[in-house]
C-alpha cells in the first residue's frame, strides 16, 4: 500500500536518494535538496513500507501562477499512476483562474517544455474577489 502526505517532514537523505533511483542526469545534493523544499510552499511524499518512493513539490510565484516541480518516483514503480497522484494532490485547492505548470521526470530535459495544466476559466457572472 501506498501512503502519501502532505508537508510532512523529510529525510533529506533519503529524497536525495529518490532522485538517484528515479534517474534524475543531476545529482541531487543534500544541500541543494534541503533548499529547494525550504523554497517551496508545498510538497507531497509517498511512501512504501517506509520507504520513500515519490515525490513533488509546488512553489507559487503569484496568486494566479504555480510551478509544480521535480515529481519524480521510483523506477520499481513508474507506471502505477503515482506521479499523477502527487500532481493531484498538489493541485488540488487551485481555483479556476490558476494557471499551472508541472515539471516531472519526462521534463528532465531542460530543452523540453513542462507540461502546461490550465485550470478552467469561471463563468463570467462568477465574483472571483
């Protein structure tokens, strides 16, 4: 069984391990990976049997605009919709006028662009204020 959570702590020594197993070309400091979550407004973890297994991260840049990054998740267990998971779960309070962006492991690449999720547009009579 999987279990995910939201903001919970993390071993840094063990996320930085996540982004070796799921194939990540840069390797992950401690240092660097200690960073990046203390600049992000959110993260998600999954775990298995203690292990941990995926993970995301979401930093918002604006009230309207949110950049989902590093979603990444164990080779032994790609395919299994839990990438999908994280992104969901990160996104899941976003409003209608929310634009977001995600980079995930097809997006490793820096020529690639990230995969674009535009939250629908509220009707027009909608008081959005």
């Amino acid at each position: 069984m999987f279990e995910f959570a939201h903001n919970a702590e993390i071993d840094v020594a063990a996320l930085a391990d996540l982004f070796v197993r799921a194939g990540w070309r840069e390797n992950e400091s401690a240092a660097k990976v200690e960073w990046a979550i203390a600049a992000s407004a959110e993260w998600v973890t999954c775990h298995r049997e203690g292990q941990l297994v995926g993970f995301g991260r979401i930093h918002k840049l604006d009230s309207l605009h949110k950049l989902v990054f590093d979603v990444v998740v164990d080779e032994e267990y790609r395919g299994l919709g839990l990438d999908d998971e994280i992104v969901r779960r990160l996104t899941a309070g976003a409003s209608a006028v929310e634009r977001i962006a995600v980079f995930r492991q097809e997006n490793v690449d820096p020529g690639q662009d990230a995969i674009e999720y535009r939250v629908p547009q509220a009707p027009p009579d909608t008081y959005l204020g």
